[in-house]
C-alpha cells in the first residue's frame, strides 16, 4: 500500500464513527445536530482525522482494513500517548 493510500485509508477510518453517530440521530430526529454544526468541532475533528492519516503512515499498514482500525482507534491511541507524557516523574528514576 502507498503512503497516501494509508493516509486516506486511516481518515475513512476516523470519520466511520461519526457517520454512525449521526444515521443514529437521524434515526430519531431529522435535523442536524448542534455539534455538527459547529466550525470549532469541525476543525477538531478535520484534525483528528489528519491526526489518524498521519498516524497510519507512521505505523505503516500493509491492508486497507489496519489502516481503518488506526483511523477508528486514532482518538485512544494520541490520549494513551498523552497520558503517557503527562505522567508524573518520580525522583531517583
């Protein structure tokens, strides 16, 4: 698989669940939720999925479905990594 392909693969991956989210509203009400239209979630989420893209290359999947998982799994993996950095440093370590 190229690197774009990778790349793209993984964003599909990040926005899948959000599709899901919203056949699930409209299940229940037809119009839009306020989240979704939103600019500032928007970014965060248009970031999120480049976030997963670039994940997915560094990570360098070999099928088309590994590169999804990244992209669906993306948000747990940078707050793992973010829980990681953000540990507290014992002295004598």
């Amino acid at each position: 698989m190229s690197i774009l392909e990778q790349f793209l693969w993984a964003v599909l991956g990040s926005i899948l669940p959000q599709l899901v989210v919203l056949d699930r509203h409209f299940l229940r009400r037809p119009e839009l939720p306020r989240r979704f239209r939103s600019r500032t979630y928007l970014l965060i989420r248009s970031a999120l999925a480049v976030a997963s893209g670039l994940l997915a290359v560094a990570f360098d999947p070999t099928a088309p479905l590994q590169a999804i998982y990244i992209g669906v799994t993306a948000p747990l993996l940078v707050q793992g990594m973010l829980d990681r950095a953000s540990l507290p440093v014992r002295s004598g370590q």
